[in-house]
C-alpha cells in the first residue's frame, strides 16, 4: 500500500511540496536576527518550570546577562521578552503589528463567551475609552454611594472587629455593583440575577487564564479544550442578559424619540451604545443589534471588575500594612475635604486629594506585574528600533517590572516603598488604570475607609511574584488579611 502511494506522482508531488515548504520556513527564520534564546536546561520543557515557579527571578537573571531582548521557551513555544524603549515601540503599534485581542486565550473567550463583541473591536474600545474619560465625573456620587452600601454590606459598622481574609473578594464584591450601574445602567444593575451572571462570567474567564498551560508541551488544541470546558456550559448568559435589558432599552428610546433633546438621558455605557446609529437605527427597538452590546458588555464587565479589583486591593492592603506611615497625614487630608464637603464630595474634591493619589500611584507601581499580558505579532516579520526581528505569531511580553523598578524614571531607592516620590504631576500609573478610571474608584473607597475604620494587615509570609499563566496572582507577594475596627 505504502508502496503504490509513493510511485503516485500526486503523492510525490505533495511530499516534495511539503519539504520545500518546511525548507523555506526554515530558512527564513534563520534569516531574522531575532534576540538570543536564554538558556536551558531541560528540551521541551525549557524555562517552563521556572517561569512558573519563580518568574521574577527568571526575568532578572536573563535581563542581566542577555540586555534588552531576549526569548524564553516556555509551554513549547519561544516568547520574546523586551525591555525599555522596545516596550513603547510595542504599546504605540498596539492594534497594528502587535494585537492583545490575537492572544489564545482572549480568542477563546470571544469565541465562547463574547464572538459578537469581536466584530468591530476598535469602534468597541473607542465608546469605552470615550465614556470613562468624558463621563466618569458624572458618577461620582453613585460611584461614592454603591461604596458606602457594598462596604455596610460586606464589612459593617464593625462594632465588634472584623477580619477580611481576602480583600480582593471583598473588592470584587464592592465594584461588581458600581460596574454595573456605570455600564448596564442602575435599573438593570439592581436585578440580583443580573450580579450572579456577571460574576460567574468574571470568574469563568479568570479559570481559562489560570488554567495550567502545561498542557501546551502536549498541544496546544489540547490545552484549549480543557481551559474552555467550563465555558460551554454557560452559553446561555446571552438570551438572560437581553431579557433584562430589552425593557430598559424599549423604554428608552421611545421617551429619546418622544422628547429628543428634552429628555434627560442616563449616563452609562449601555446609553452609549443607544445613541449609535448603526447599534440602535431610527430609536426602533426591533432593530436594535442587542449581541453586540451584550457582549461587548460582558467584555467590559470583566476588564473593568478584574483591574479594579485587583488594583484597590493593593492599596487597601498597603494602607493597612503601612499604617504607621501614612495613615494620619491622610486622614488629614479626606477629613478637611469632608468637612468642605458636607460629606457629599463631588469629583473635583476627589481630585483634590492628592497626597491620597500619590499613595495609590505608589501602590499601583510597587505591585506591578513582572510583564504584561502578552501581545502577539500580527506582522510577517517585525523589527524593532534595536534591530531584533521576530516572525509573525510570536508572543511578545513586556518587562514591566523593569519600568516600575528604575531608578532613572522612579527616583531614588525604587525597591522601597516610598508614596512622596510622585510629586511631580508628570509621574503616571499605567495607562490601562486610567482607561477604567482605578485611581478616582481607588480614592472613593480609600477615603471612605480613612473615615469609618482602623485597619490593619495580617500578613502571611512574602511570596516572590509568580506569573500563573495570563495573570499574576492577585495580592502577591505578600498576601494579607485586613482587620477592621470602628473608628473612635
């Protein structure tokens, strides 16, 4: 049989096809000048293990002795890791010859969870980044109040002292309700089933992120079907969201036909999405793209639950365990604006907070991540201003550590904790904190805490930084429990 399949002349033309083919890749990746590959001990596995187990280390070591890029072979394939100023090179051709939206397991979410969101990505992200830099202020005091209830909700008044063993569930419980007012609006916000959807959502999404990429040194195809398999049995999340939000819609677009200009609309991400003329045609509700704004608002659920969360527990947590150091010049601060205020402060009091900024913008870069989320090329062949190429499909990361860490753009003794070296207004969180607006969520949460409790952190031992696949884990190194007293 083998035999007659090799006199066949398709056949060998095929075999003779396939091998120029393998040839010609070959040889083209041997031209690139792509970084050193740092080295290994172990074949197929390569910096696997220790790219799960102590990342932070890796990152240095290989930083020290191969400069400013280098590869890692980590689940079977080569990663490419950058440094200094190839990471702006990455961030200002995000969306050209590097997309976030191509990495395997954002695909596999849109392609279970959210495929309609992924229909037009750019006009998605520019009605996110437009409302949260024009219309956030406009929340602030339904940002303030969704606080003072998720906080008497979870915490309490605190008469006998209360001990929160994971802030981070604590937060995600909080800013899942002010996630949603700001983005399904407050009718649908206050649908209990609503909350549960959306949380399950959150934390089928975070599973697939943490699921073992191990996996991947088999296939990576086998390594998908097991990180989506929860995800196929919550399909349905689609038609329960539409059946909560087509009344509110219905009902907002005949009293925006009937009064027009006169009718005061609400602020929130879904009314956005009504004033689109391509989502929402002639204020008919029958024409209305209802999948697209679904899902595009699960994605922002998640983006903005996931870095809130995460960022405000490390700055309730610093608050805690740096007590001693900052807790009364901040007390101060909120006190005196609070007083000001009649207790109702508006945005620009907020704003006017500064010390309490400085010391979220400390926080936020001394728990950086080790790198960033991964960005694969979507270019045949990209160089950098360092003359380093890298084909198409490489997963590119970004040495973030390195930027939080410098000492040339942080001043004096970065490894310390230190909230006083954001003086100057030029020193700026990352921006992806700015986009769900983390710092002004940050400073709501933190003022009302300064206000209502005495904190302090129950520390378990220091863990080095660990890079769980996709994420860092939450609150890492240093995990911590927050005691809550009552304020005297």
């Amino acid at each position: 049989m083998i035999k007659i399949l090799l006199e066949n002349v398709y056949v060998q033309l095929l075999i003779i096809g396939l091998i120029l083919t393998l040839v010609y890749l070959q040889l083209m990746n041997k031209r690139l000048n792509e970084p050193p590959t740092v080295y290994y001990r172990y074949p197929i596995f390569g910096h696997t293990f220790e790219f799960i187990m102590n990342c932070e280390k890796l990152i240095e070591e290989s930083r020290e002795k191969y400069g400013d890029a280098f590869n890692l072979y980590i689940f079977g394939q080569l990663m490419t890791v950058v440094r200094k100023d190839a990471i702006y090179d990455v961030y200002k051709k995000e969306g050209q010859d590097f997309n976030f939206h191509e990495s395997s397991e954002v695909r596999l979410v849109i392609k279970y969870l959210f495929p309609y969101a992924a229909l037009d990505v750019d006009r998605s992200v520019k009605i996110l980044r437009g409302f949260f830099r024009l219309k956030l202020a406009n929340n602030t005091s339904k940002i303030h109040q969704s606080v003072i209830e998720g906080m008497n909700n979870f915490v309490g008044e605190c008469v006998e002292t209360k001990i929160i063993k994971n802030p981070n569930e604590l937060l995600l419980n909080t800013y899942l309700r002010i996630a949603a007012n700001i983005i399904v609006g407050e009718e649908c916000a206050n649908y209990e089933d609503i909350l549960e959807i959306f949380k399950d959502l959150f934390y089928s999404v975070i599973n697939l992120f943490y699921a073992p990429s191990i996996l991947s040194l088999i296939h990576p195809w086998l390594h998908d079907q097991v990180a989506t398999f929860s995800l196929r049995f919550i399909s349905n999340h689609r038609s329960k969201i539409i059946n909560r939000i087509r009344p509110v819609i219905e009902r907002r677009l005949f009293y925006k036909k009937k009064l027009g200009d006169n009718w005061d609309a609400p602020v929130d991400v879904l009314q956005v999405f009504l004033d689109n003329p391509e989502i929402a045609p002639n204020f008919n509700p029958n024409h209305v793209n209802y999948n697209i704004i679904v899902d595009t608002i699960g994605v922002f659920m998640f983006a903005s639950m996931a870095n809130t969360s995460n960022a405000v527990a490390y700055a309730l947590v610093e608050l805690a365990k740096r007590k001693k150091d900052y807790w009364q010049e901040l007390y101060q601060e909120v006190q005196e604006i609070n007083k000001k205020s009649n207790g109702k402060p508006i945005y620009n009091d907020f704003n006017n907070m500064v010390k309490l900024e400085r010391f979220i913008k400390e926080s936020l870069r001394f728990n950086s991540n080790v790198l960033s989320i991964p960005r694969p090329c979507v270019r045949e062949t990209y160089t950098f201003a360092n003359g380093f190429q890298i084909p198409y499909g490489r997963q590119v990361f970004l040495d973030v550590s390195e930027i939080s860490f410098s000492e040339e753009l942080n001043g004096q003794n970065p490894q310390k904790f230190n909230a006083h070296r954001h003086n100057s207004p030029a020193t700026k969180p990352d921006r992806d904190y700015l986009v769900f607006g983390i710092v002004l969520l940050a400073k709501i949460l933190l003022y009302h805490v300064l206000l209502n409790y005495n904190i302090k952190a129950e520390l378990e031992n220091t863990k080095h930084k660990q890079h769980a696949g996709f994420l860092l884990g939450p609150l890492k190194p240093g995990k911590a429990a927050i005691v809550f007293e009552k304020s005297v």
